[in-house]
C-alpha cells in the first residue's frame, strides 16, 4: 500500500503534539510579569478582609463572609491610574450591585426567574465588558454576584435565606468601603499631578467589532447551555456553571486560549477544593478568616495574571469559604464546586468553536 501524504491529513499529528506539549509548558512555567501589582494586591486584600473582620467583631459573622464580595469591584481597571480608577471604580460597583439586586428580586419570584435571569445578566454583562473593552477580569463577577445573590437569599428547606434587605445594604457598604480603598493612593502628590482621561477614552468601543460579537455569542452559548446543564445537576448551582464557563472564555477568542484555561480552571479548582478542605475543618473565627480571606485575595492578585491554575488554588477556597456562609460546607460543597467548575470548563472551552463572521461592507450603489 502506498505510505499516506502527511500533506493530505487535514489535522497532521505533529500539530496535534506541538498543542499538547504547549498546553503541557503552560502548567509548568509562568508568564512574564505585566509590571507590580503588590498595590493591587494590597487593596483587594484590604477591601476584602476589613468588612469581614469588622461585621464579625461585632457578631455578624456569616453577613460579614458575604460583604468579602465587595472586593470585587477592586478587581477591574487595574491598568488605570489611581485618579482614574476614583471614577471607574464606583461605576463597577454600582454594576455588581445592580446585578445583587436583580439576583434578590429573581429569587423572590422563584427558581425559573433566576434560571432566565442568569442568563440575561451573562448575556448584557458580556455585551457591555467587551464592547467596552473593560478588560479583566470579564463579565465574570456581574454572573457570580447575581447568582450568589440569588442564591443566598432565597429560602430552602435547609436554610431561610438572607434578609434581602440587609444583604443589600451591607454589600453596598463595602462596595463603598471598595472604592475608598482604591481612591486613597489618589491623594499622593505625584498622582493629583496626572489628570484622569474622559471615560470614552478609558472604555472605548471595541475596535474589534468582530471579536466581541464573538465573545459575546460564546457567552450566550455557555449561559444557555450551562443553565440547562443544571437542570440535570442542581438548579441552584447554574451559576457556578455558568461562572465557571464565561471565566474560560476570558477576553481572548483564541482557541488555544479557551483550552488552555479550561484545563487550568479544573486542575486548579480540584488542587484549590483540597485547599478549603484544609481550612474548613478548622474551626476559625470571623476575624481570622477575615484575615485568611484578605491573605489568600493578595496572593491571587501577584500570580493570576502569571499562572491561572497556580491562582484557581487560591480563588477556590476563597470563594468556598464566602459560599460556606451561605449554608453547607465541608466535602459535599467542595466536591460539587469540583463537578460544576468541570463541566463550566467544558461547555467555556466548547463555545471557542463559535465563531461570528464579519459582515461584508455593502457594494457602492
């Protein structure tokens, strides 16, 4: 028989080793270093450990876990300066906030609302971040934030659920705390020198109309899908699903991107859950998993952008710890978190192969 033409294999095993191994380095090295970022690092921590810290001081513990979420909104625009980031900031927040509020309303009107809900608020959160150009860390915490919102207030045969009121009152609060945080370095002498640039300068339109059409599409993908997905596994875990999905997505429409993060995302939850497991069996007080809380969100903040399985480590107990408020704790969450994180990987790495055509200019008349 005559030897089969390399050429002829529309997919030849070289490039199929080349991947491979380039999926393989991506677990062992560490990406270049964008500049510091101990400063950030720093104001996550504290925005994130504070209110936990203070809520539990004066006996408001399981509250004072959930207000760790303000912290979220220090996350983004991390790449603009601390006059900047006065404006930015506060309009993140009131974003994340918005999305609490839906959440809250959602699960007062019942489980099929939150389902539809979940997927409104994926689909518009991506459609703003990229054509936006917002940046990292995506339209991830708007999903998570919804969902946690959602989930925490609404009551179930094992728990009564959160005071809406409340929940949202407090998380507004260290929302506020968040930008107070951010803004401080604004006042040094050498930053109030630097104006800020207009907001249509910060968040232009994308000038990759394309891309963000197919991010956006990819998102939508995953939030369907995911939330249908849940149905088999957990109603209530959709978001995690859907979380764990758009996080693969990332900001980049690069297949090799999307898996790449894929693998990182499950390899670094399943080393992470081990993690929690080391911490959720010792019995801490509100003030010092406050400052666990803080220590872990510091250490996310330098190797993320590095090392994304190194930093899912990191996040994963974080984020079961603040879950863990909520009801449930221990091996089950850890395990479950485990499962959805999974399949989110796998539905975030599948929607890589959507991709929108651009559209084609019309002829001149």
């Amino acid at each position: 028989m005559p030897a089969a033409d390399p050429a002829a294999d529309p997919v030849p095993q070289s490039w199929w080793r080349r991947e491979a191994g380039e999926l393989g380095r991506s677990l062992t090295r560490f990406g270049p270093a964008p500049g510091p970022r101990w400063h950030l690092g720093l104001q996550a921590a504290t925005a994130m450990a504070v209110p936990v810290i203070a809520l539990s001081a004066i006996g408001y513990e399981s509250i004072g876990l959930l207000a760790a979420t303000g912290a979220f909104a220090t996350l983004y625009g991390g790449r603009f300066t601390p006059r900047e980031r006065i404006v930015v900031v506060p309009i993140v927040a009131a974003l994340l906030w918005a999305c609490a509020a839906a959440g809250v309303l959602a699960a007062v009107l019942g489980p099929v609302v939150v389902a539809a809900g979940l997927v409104v608020v994926a689909v518009a959160a991506s459609a703003l971040v990229f054509g936006l150009s917002v940046g990292p860390p995506g339209p991830l915490f708007p999903v998570l934030i919804y969902g946690l919102s959602a989930h925490v207030t609404a009551p179930t045969a094992s728990h009564r659920g959160l005071d809406p009121g409340l929940y949202l009152a407090v998380l507004a609060a260290s929302l506020a705390f968040a930008w107070v945080v951010t803004a401080i370095p604004a006042l040094r002498s050498k930053h109030r020198r630097t104006p800020p640039r207009p907001l249509s300068a910060l968040f232009p339109r994308a000038h990759r109309e394309t891309e963000a059409r197919t991010l956006v599409v990819r998102a939508a993908a995953v939030a369907i899908v995911g939330t249908a997905a849940s149905l088999v596994v957990d109603p209530e875990r959709a978001y995690w699903i859907v979380g764990a999905g758009i996080a693969v997505l990332g900001v980049s429409t690069s297949r090799r991107v999307a898996l790449s993060r894929g693998i990182h995302r499950a390899l670094g939850t399943a080393v992470g859950a081990g993690v929690y497991l080391a911490i959720a069996f010792v019995p801490l007080p509100g003030i010092v998993l406050g400052v666990v809380l803080g220590a872990l969100q510091f250490v996310v903040e330098l190797v993320v952008v590095r090392h994304y399985a190194l930093a899912l480590l990191f996040i994963t107990p974080l984020v079961l710890l603040i879950l863990g408020a909520a009801g449930g704790s221990g091996p089950e969450l850890a395990i479950e978190r485990v499962v959805d994180t999974a399949v989110g990987a796998a539905l975030g790495t599948l929607s890589s192969l959507i991709v929108v055509r651009g559209r084609t200019p019309r002829a001149a008349a």
